[in-house]
C-alpha cells in the first residue's frame, strides 16, 4: 500500500538536508479508485490514454516504446566510446566511423519535429495497466496569454509524468487544437499549453536521445539558467521539475517525496510575472526501486549538489540485462494539475517576497496532493 501523505523535504540555511514530517491537509476527499481504475470524475479537463492489461501485444509494445526511451540515455553515454574504440581496431575502422557518423548527423545537420515520433512514444501508455492520463482541475485563462509555468512532481527515476503527460500530447495533436487528436491526447476542454519542458543540459545533448526524443519530439529543452532565462525574457510557457536531481535522489519506490529546498524558480517567474501551475504525477514513485535509497543518504544529497545522481534503479526484470530498464507496469501515471496563481511582476523580488510565493507554492503542492490522492488509491492518512 501506497504511504498516504506527502513527505516534503527542506534545507536549512547552513545547507544541511532535513525532511519535513508527512503533512495532511483538512480537504474534502474525491471517491476513491486506483493507478489502474482512476477516478477522473469531476476534473475539469482530462485525457486518458488507456492501458492494455488484458492485451498482451499491446502491452508489450509499449514497453519497447519505453525500452527504446530508458535504453537512448545509456546508448547515448556508451556509444561514443564504443566507436571510439572501434576506429583502434584494424578491421572495425569502417563499422566505428558509421556509428560516429549516426552519433554526430543531429548536431551537424537540423532535425525537424516530427508528430509521428511524439504519438510513438505516448504509446508507452498501454505498457502500463492503469494508462497515463493529463489533466487539469480548472485553467483559467486557457490558453497561454499569460506565460504560464508548469512545475512537475515528483521527479521520479526517467521523469515519465512530464514526458508523456505533458506538452508531448500537443506534438502527437500536430499543435492544433480543435482536431480530433487534440480532443484524445490532451482533452476536449484544453486550449495551448506549454509545448516545452526542461531537462538537464547534459541530458539534452546526450547522443541518441537528443536525436529521437529531444529533437523529434521538439518537446524537451535545456533547463540551464541561460536558456530558461531566455525563455522568459521571450515571455514563453513551459515546463520543469523544480525538484532536480535532489528529489531524484530521495526515489523511494511506494513513498511520495519531493524535495522544495529551491526557491530559484520562484525568483525568476515573480520577475516575469508567470503563471506558475503545481502538478503532481501520482504512480510515478511506484515506477522503479532505488536500491541505495537506505544507503549514505547526505553523501548522496551532496553529489546531487553537484549534478550527479547518484541511485541504483531496477525493475521487474532486473537480471535480465537491458529489460531491467523497464519499469514495473502494475499501476499507471496520472497527472493532475492545479489551478496556479498569476504572481505579480517585480523587476527585483526581495528575500520575503521569494518567502511568501515559495510557501504557497509547497501549501499549494500539498493541498493538491490531498485533493487527489484518494483517486488513485492513496487511503487518507490515520491518525
């Protein structure tokens, strides 16, 4: 059984890593269901990509989907050096030279976004029994007139509720909004929603992945203060997860835990005046295991510091070399998302400024968090 309440966790001024209890909010509970049998009544727009537990085929197709995005990341670091070690091979020099061409063709030549590359990966959704569903509890305005901000939790292992709920369903409805695609992979309800998330810049020019999902997709962006910076400074939507490579880190597979430590995100959208829109993806914790989740937690929160993650992951098939990667599909991953706040533009936000937004955004988080939790099984908290 899922752990019923959200575990925030904080930093104190001096740097130290403390986690802050489970916290529950007084809100009226939603009728119950499950990852697999959400309970998407009564949300104001919604968009269920269905599951395939009874098909076998079906199943197993998303999960090479997902095989394909999980094994991109460790294709993209080995790869290179593979071919490196091929052109020292005397009779490999061409088969080295042909894997480097691959590797390098997206940084040399342009690649256009292609929508069928975004509706092959929401195919990933029938690896799951319970599917992937967006949606959004009310949205006003709805549309993108004023620049909104969309903040994903948790963070989970391969961010799977931001890539495939998210700005990736406008790509796969060809970014037109009165289609028939529109009305199934992002909602009949929805207008324009931010098409961008940010990723880390490592992972945004890690080979083979920056090839078939960054550019592809035309989805994921740099999350380098630089680009994120020029995004506002342009007045343009998009999305993040505010809780990095920290929140990644503190993955317990079963256990609900983000990490709000940052206030940056906060600073700049109340300088650019943003709309910024909590969003919590419930089954993303239940995606992986984290094997060194008990082990040197504070060694492991400071190499976060330093942008390495430093986690073990398996899955349900974890002796089985590369199908470890798959992660367990016995549930689904729904994201919901708030109904946000228009913070005011201030060309230099003061430390209680940055204060007061910060600790509506976590109140904001969490209550968001209690509304919904029952939908997808999550039992209220006992006391």
């Amino acid at each position: 059984m899922h752990v019923a309440g959200l575990t925030v966790s904080h930093g104190h001024k001096d740097g130290n890593w403390e986690p802050v209890q489970e916290r529950s909010a007084d809100i009226k509970q939603v009728n119950r269901g499950t990852l697999v049998q959400p309970n998407l009544d009564g949300l104001w727009s919604t968009s269920l990509l269905p599951g395939s537990k009874d098909s076998l085929f079906q199943k197993c197709f998303g999960g090479f989907v997902l095989l394909c995005l999980t094994a991109s990341w460790s294709l993209g670091a080995t790869l290179p050096v593979y071919a490196a070690w091929l052109l020292w091979q005397e009779d490999a020099k061409i088969l080295g030279t042909a894997i480097l061409g691959f590797l390098a063709w997206p940084y040399v030549f342009p690649v256009k976004p292609w929508p069928s590359a975004a509706r092959f990966w929401l195919r990933a959704a029938a690896y799951f029994d319970g599917g992937c569903s967006m949606s959004f509890e009310e949205r006003v305005p709805n549309d993108l007139s004023i620049p909104q901000l969309n903040c994903y939790h948790p963070h989970g292992i391969f961010t799977l509720g931001l890539i495939l709920n998210s700005g990736i369903r406008c790509s796969a409805a060809d970014r037109k909004p009165t289609s028939e695609r529109w009305r199934r992979f992002v909602g009949s309800n929805l207008g324009p929603i931010p098409l961008v998330g940010l990723a880390a810049e490592q992972l945004v020019q890690l080979p083979v992945f920056r090839h078939i999902m960054v550019l592809w997709t035309g989805n994921i962006e740099s999350a380098s203060k630089r680009n994120m910076l020029r995004k506002m400074n342009r007045g343009e939507s998009f999305g993040l997860c505010p809780g990095g490579f920290h929140e990644l880190t503190l993955f317990r597979r079963g256990h609900e835990h983000v990490f709000l430590k940052k206030k940056g995100f906060i600073y700049y959208a109340l300088r650019h005046g943003y709309r910024v829109v909590p969003a919590y993806t419930f089954g993303e914790s239940s995606t992986y295991v984290n094997a060194l989740a008990d082990w040197c937690k504070q060694a492991r929160i400071k190499f976060a510091d330093w942008g390495i993650p430093a986690i073990l992951i398996t899955g349900p098939c974890w002796w089985v070399p590369l199908l470890g990667l798959l992660p367990f599909g016995d549930g689904g991953l729904h994201t919901v998302h708030g109904t946000g706040r228009t913070f005011p533009r201030i060309d230099k936000p003061s430390e209680e400024q940055v204060e007061e937004y910060h600790a509506w955004y976590v109140k904001a988080l969490e209550e968001l968090f209690e509304r919904h939790k029952q939908r997808f099984g999550l039992v209220p908290d006992q006391h």
